[in-house]
C-alpha cells in the first residue's frame, strides 16, 4: 500500500483521488473460468464408499472437489497411456 502525503488543498486531495482511479483501473481484470453445472447420478453404494473414504480425513474437501480431482487424475492417466501406445 501507497502511503501519501496529506494533500494541503482540495485540489490536491482530488489530484491524488485521480491517480488512484487511474492505476486501478489500468490493471486487467483476471479472468475467470467458465463452469458448467450437471447432474451426476451415483449408485448408492458408491456414494456411500465415497463418504467412508472421507469421513477420517482431517481436511474433507467437498465432495465435488473430490469428484473433479478424481476427474483430472482419470484424464491425466489415460492420456500418459495414450502417449506410450
């Protein structure tokens, strides 16, 4: 953080005002990802071996960050064995 001086005037204190705006508004704006929503349907004795498996973790993550980092390692693995066929 900018520490400034007191601005002596109005004029001063607008000037400064200014320049703020100026170098906020210069700075892009990150982008977000685009999501997408589904519906996914889970026989129940999967879904009841995904809550044991998280239950005795001491940091759960949600269930559909389980679900998404279980959906990158499948992707990674069976691209790593397309590569090496």
């Amino acid at each position: 953080m900018t520490v400034r001086k007191k601005p002596k005037s109005e004029e001063e204190f607008i000037q400064q005002a200014s320049t703020v705006v100026e170098q906020k508004s210069s700075a892009p704006e990150p982008e977000k990802a685009k999501v997408r929503k589904t519906e996914l349907r889970v026989p129940e004795n999967i879904y009841l071996a995904l809550e044991n498996h998280l239950q005795p973790l001491d940091i759960k993550p949600s269930r559909n960050q389980w679900i998404l980092m279980a959906i990158k390692e499948k992707i990674a693995r069976d691209s790593k064995a397309q590569e090496s066929s």
